[in-house]
C-alpha cells in the first residue's frame, strides 16, 4: 500500500441512530484514510457487500463492517448474530483486512453505549487499520 489506505465501509442503518453513532466513530478514525462508504438494508447483508466489492475491480486495502443486531422476541438474533459474524469470519481468513463493528446486544439502551460511549465503530476501523499492517508485515499484501 502506497500512501493513505484505501477503505470501504458498510453500514446498516437498521438502526439509524446506532449506525450514525457507529460512523461517526469509524469516520475519525479513518480521517487519513481514502474512505467510500456504502448502505445494506441490515447486518446479513454487509458481508455479501463487502464479498462484493473484493471481488470487483474497484481495490480496496480493508474494510469496515458497522451495523446492530438487537435481542428480541424470536430467534432471528441468534441466526443474524451467528452468521453475519461467521460470514465475516470467512473474509477474514480469506486475508482480507476488516474490522467487525456489528453490535450485538440486548436492548438500545446497550447499543447507543457500545456505539457512543465506547466508540466500537471507532474501535472496527482502528482493527481494519491494524489488519492491514499485519498483511503488509507478513508480505501478503
């Protein structure tokens, strides 16, 4: 990587309120970054986008998934917790440098703190960054 590194990032407004809070975060620390950012419906969909985009002839150094994933009344939680964080899994071992910022938790209350407060979406990008370091430093880049 030549120069400011090149990211892309894909946000979930399910939760428009938590996905702001999370963007904001990744956005400072990303502010020397080349960024573009994209919008999925909700968390299933962002590793497909980001599955997308690598294989697309627009080059990116990493990627940063943001978006919630809120407990509710069914098991839906468990299905789009579990596989849109296996699905990340997959890109990762795929050497693709990412940082996952999709929350989940169990109510908003938990949410607005992990995005706001705590800066996860600050935190995702920050691990993109790093990620891509290491596949520099190892050569594989």
């Amino acid at each position: 990587m030549n120069g400011q590194p090149r990211i892309l990032v894909v946000v979930a407004p399910y939760y428009k309120d938590v996905s702001d809070a999370l963007l904001h975060g990744a956005e400072a620390a990303l502010a020397d970054a080349d960024v573009d950012f994209v919008e999925v419906p909700g968390a299933l969909e962002i590793p497909g986008a980001i599955a997308s985009a690598v294989k697309s002839r627009t080059r990116y150094d990493g990627y940063v998934a943001l978006g919630c994933v809120i407990r509710g009344e069914t098991s839906h939680y468990d299905y789009v917790a579990g596989e849109s964080a296996r699905a990340l899994m997959d890109l990762t071992l795929e050497g693709i440098a990412l940082g996952n910022g999709i929350l989940t938790v169990e109510n908003r209350e938990q949410a607005m703190k992990r995005a706001g407060d705590k800066d996860k979406g600050g935190d995702a990008a920050r691990a993109c960054l790093a990620m891509i370091r290491l596949r520099e430093r190892f050569g594989a880049a």
